[in-house]
C-alpha cells in the first residue's frame, strides 16, 4: 500500500501520522471520523510541534489536537530503541520513521512530497490527507457525500492535484 489510493487497504489500520497531516486533517474537520477508523498514533514531537508551539500560537487547531490526546483519540507513543534509519530526513520526520520501523503499523501519514518520496524511495508505505478521507469511504465507514465534503474542506490545505485523484478514486470501483 502506497499513498496511491488504488492501494487503499480496506481493512482496520494502525498509522503514524506526522504534524502536517494532523493539523490539515483537523482544519478539515475530517480528523475525529479518522481517529474513529483507524489507529492514530503519534510520536512526542509532533504533540510538541501541534499542541504546544500551536497553542503558544493560538492556533485553534492545537486544543482540539491537545483533546483528542486527552480522551485518547489519539495515541501518543515514543518509539522504543533508535531503529537505524538509512535516508536522511529531518527531526521530526525521524521521529516518525523511527516509530513506525518499531512497531508494528500499516503506514504513514504525512503530506510532506520530500518525505513520501523517501518513504516510497524505501518501501514504506504511506497515506496523505486525502487517501485518509478516501479511506473512510472505501471502507464504508462515511457515505460518499460526507467524503466529498470533508475533501472540499481539505481543499485549500493540498495540492489541487491531490484533491481531483481523490475526488476521482470517490468514482473508480476498488
């Protein structure tokens, strides 16, 4: 499975998801519905980079994070033992990568094109933003007229790209 979202599993899944992808899943509003479907773990920094640098912000975005974490939506795990990782990648995106070779989880998700592409240079597989929301539908966990409208949410936070595969995977039988 790769962020292609022909390659969407339908099956429950476990992700690690960097800052970027929360905070633009949570802009959307499409965030609590993900945290229903899947698994969301995150790694200490990105509670660091989303709830306590966005609070000092104040970014409205960080308290919801900063709920979710509270109420256990969203499951904040630091990897066990340094995992050698072999591309370079900045520290937060280490964080991530070191979790996921850790542990054992499905994919994941970031919306950042330098580092899928890493994760994809590897074999790693991942989810952006929009496959998520495409996974609720995929899965039969959101109707189809709700995907669409949590991805038009989404819409000013990705690539217009992205956004017209997603809507256009909404169509194809899987």
């Amino acid at each position: 499975m790769t962020g292609r979202i022909e390659k969407i599993t339908f099956g429950y899944m476990k992700i690690i998801m960097d800052s970027d992808c929360l905070v633009k899943l949570t802009k959307s509003g499409a965030k609590e519905m993900i945290t229903e479907a899947m698994e969301v773990i995150i790694p200490p920094l990105v509670v660091k980079e989303t709830v306590k640098e966005g609070k000092n912000f104040g970014y409205q975005d960080a308290r919801m994070i900063e709920e979710n974490i509270h109420r256990g939506t969203l499951h904040v795990i630091k990897a066990g033992r340094r995992t050698p990782i072999k591309i370079p990648v900045a520290k937060g995106e280490r964080d991530v990568l070191s979790l996921y070779l850790s542990g054992r989880y499905d994919a994941i998700a970031s919306d950042d094109r330098r580092f899928l592409k890493k994760l994809d240079s590897v074999d790693i597989p991942y989810l952006t933003p929009a496959t998520c929301i495409v996974y609720l539908f995929r899965s039969g966990k959101v109707d189809k007229s709700k995907v669409v409208e949590l991805l038009n949410a989404l819409f000013p936070y990705i690539n217009s790209e992205e956004y017209r595969i997603a809507i256009f995977s909404l169509e194809v039988k899987p």
